[in-house]
C-alpha cells in the first residue's frame, strides 16, 4: 500500500491495497526506509511513523511512500496536525458496539485516507517547516519524557507507602481470602445468546473500566441477559473488583465499587470480591492488592501467554490476607490515603502540564503546516534573540 504525492495533493487513486487480510507473512506490506507507516486503527491518536529502514509491516498498517515532490518528515508533521486528525476522525469506521456488546474498534480504510486532499507548500518550503518542527517539536518531547520519569518516581513513592503501612500487620495471621470473602464471577459477554421475554438489559463492566484504586466510567456497555443471570453477576457497593486479565503487572489489582452506576454488572473477566465487612472491610482488601506483596503473588501464580497473562477466582481466593482487627485496619487505611492524596495532587499537576504540552505542539504543527505561521520569520527573530 502507497500514497504519491501529486501536484500538491493526496491522490486516491494512488493507493492500493492488493495484499489480502490473513495470518501469514506473504499478506505483510514491504516497507522502505522513508515510507510513512500509519497504524489504521491508532493513526488519529499519533500513531504515526517514518521507517528508517526495509522490512514487513501487518495488514493492521497503512505504508505511505511520498512522491518526489513531498518531504516525509513534512508530512509526518502534516499527519499529526489537528487538521488532518479531524479529517481522519471524520472517516473512522467501525465507531459503535456491537451485538455482543463489545465495542468496534475504529480504522482508517486506505481508500478513505486517500480522499483527503493535502495541498503542498514547495519542496524547499516543506524542509524549512519540518526542520522546524523537529527542533521545536524535540524540545517538548523531552519535556514530556520528564514528567513521565516524574510519574514514574511518584509511583514508586506510592508503592513505598503502600508497603510500609503493611509492614505493621506483617506479623498477623495469614488468612486464605476465600475464607474471609465471596468471590463472585461475572457475565460472559456472548452475541450467539438468544433473547426471550425473562431477559434484561443493564450496564456492565470490563477490564479497561477497572484500574488500580479507582474505576472510569466513560465508557459504559450494556449487554442483554437472563434475569438470572443478571441477578448473579450484579454489584453491590462495597465490592471489590478484581481483574481476571491483562497485563502481567495488573493482574488482580482491585477497587472499591461504590455502587456508582445502579443496577451494574460485571463482566467474568472482572470478578467481585465481596468481604465479611465484620472482619475484612474493602478499603483495606483493595489497598492491600496494591502491594508488593501481592503484585508477587498475582505475577507469580498468572497463567502467561505471550501477550497476555490471567489469573483465576481460586487464585484469588487462595490470597493471603494479613488480619488484623477491623479498627486497626481502618487506620492503615486513612494513613495512607493522607498520603497518596498529596502524590495525586502533583500527579494531577504533572498530567496539566503534559497536556498543556501535548496541546502546544499540536497548535504550533498546525500553524506551520497551515501556513498560518511562518516559520523562516520566527527562526530569524530566534536567532537574533527577537524570541526566547
């Protein structure tokens, strides 16, 4: 699959897709060094790349080749303005959920891409901005990378704390989870079930809903099911949700479910840890699958794959919990959440400024591709110290 440039547009009718969609290598595109490599589904989020040299890229990828009269570094910048982003948002398809309840996964078709017209600045032009653009556009890069080493350091910090609140109760008894909670499994999300009169439609969540203290729910699917099943698979506020699979890292981390949606399920691959609150409250469970200590045992006994790794309800039952008396664990508790409260606070500053960040380089790629900014003017005035 290629684009040429020509006459100072994106021309359709130079893109082909002759390779069919299938698992072995003779369906992989080749790739040469200089060509712009669009990941179809992720391009609209930045996932966008020049090769620096030969070799296969997935049918899940769209290989750009520029024509003589385009500079790939240009249009890799041209690629990532919100311009062009809007114009691709604008040609997704796939957007929606689908019968099963699982939400499609939006991509750009090559044809779709090749409906958007780009006009070109000359060839000399086209240098000018992208050598711009790579110096500018490096700087808060770098600025970027440091507040993701930051987060990084405020990560480690929280584990710190997180650890040695525990370290009080390291010396109590080791009680096996399933003696102290129920572990409830959810519902499996299967588009071949039929539908009849006894069923409900309610909301559900999945993986990508659950994260380690706290849940996101943006992004709510509904799913159709028997009211038996329903009844078996819905939350109830004071549950600890667990996940089943992912990364090997995520394994079993675990939040509070605060009842925030009414009448929710839980997909099987969330399971609900809901704990005897006279002897295990849930704030002290969920902060406690956020130590190291469990981390290990999570990474430790997760089935592995390649990409994937997954563990199971009588794993999680088998967790030792540290017990302690239920006064004693509140305080653990309100200790730590005093202090992970200050790290949230320079997480929260941290995250203002990447986005501020993000947001410049895309106002200034914008501009100089649009030419509403010209960027030979501003290199001078830089270089006579016009401009900071």
């Amino acid at each position: 699959m290629a684009v040429s440039i020509h006459r100072g547009v994106v021309r359709r009718d130079t893109i082909t897709d002759d390779l069919p969609r299938a698992e072995d290598l003779s369906n992989y595109k080749i790739c040469e060094p200089g060509d712009i490599v669009l990941n179809r589904m992720r391009a609209f989020q930045g996932a966008i790349g020049i090769s620096p040299q030969r070799g296969l890229v997935s049918p899940d990828y769209l290989v750009l080749r520029p024509g003589e009269s385009a500079d790939a570094r240009y249009l890799h910048h041209l690629f990532r303005s919100s311009w062009f982003v809007g114009e691709m948002v604008s040609r997704l398809r796939g957007i929606g959920n689908t019968e099963s309840g699982a939400v499609r996964t939006p991509r750009i078709n090559p044809e779709d891409l090749g409906d958007i017209s780009a006009p070109l600045p000359s060839l000399n032009e086209q240098r000018r901005i992208a050598d711009f653009l790579d110096a500018e556009t490096a700087l808060m890069d770098a600025q970027t990378e440091l507040r993701s080493r930051q987060r990084a350091t405020l990560d480690e910090l929280a584990l710190s704390m997180i650890d040695d609140a525990f370290k009080s109760v390291q010396n109590s008894p080791q009680v096996r989870l399933g003696y102290l909670a129920l572990v409830q499994t959810g519902v499996t999300v299967d588009g071949g079930r039929e539908h009849d009169g006894n069923s409900v439609t309610m909301p559900y969540l999945r993986v990508a809903n659950v994260q380690a203290g706290y849940v996101i729910l943006d992004e709510i699917s509904e799913i159709s099911v028997p009211r038996q099943t329903a009844s078996a698979s819905r939350l109830r506020s004071g549950d600890v949700l667990m996940t089943e699979g992912g990364d090997l890292d995520k394994l079993g981390r675990g939040t509070v479910w605060h009842g925030e949606i009414e009448n929710c399920l839980h997909q099987n691959h969330v399971f609900a840890v809901r704990p005897d609150n006279q002897i295990l409250t849930p704030e002290y469970l969920a902060l406690l699958t956020r130590t190291s200590m469990a981390r290990k045992y999570f990474e430790s006994t997760g089935n592995k794959t390649t990409n994937l790794a997954s563990t199971s309800s009588g794993k999680i039952r088998d967790f030792r919990v540290p017990l302690t008396d239920v006064i004693k664990q509140c305080s653990i508790v309100r200790e730590v959440d005093v202090r992970l409260q200050s790290i949230s606070r320079v997480e929260e500053h941290l995250s203002q400024q990447t986005e501020l960040l993000a947001e410049r380089r895309r106002t200034l790629i914008t501009a100089a591709v649009t030419g509403q900014l010209d960027v030979t003017t501003i290199r001078r005035h830089s270089s006579s110290g016009g401009i900071a």
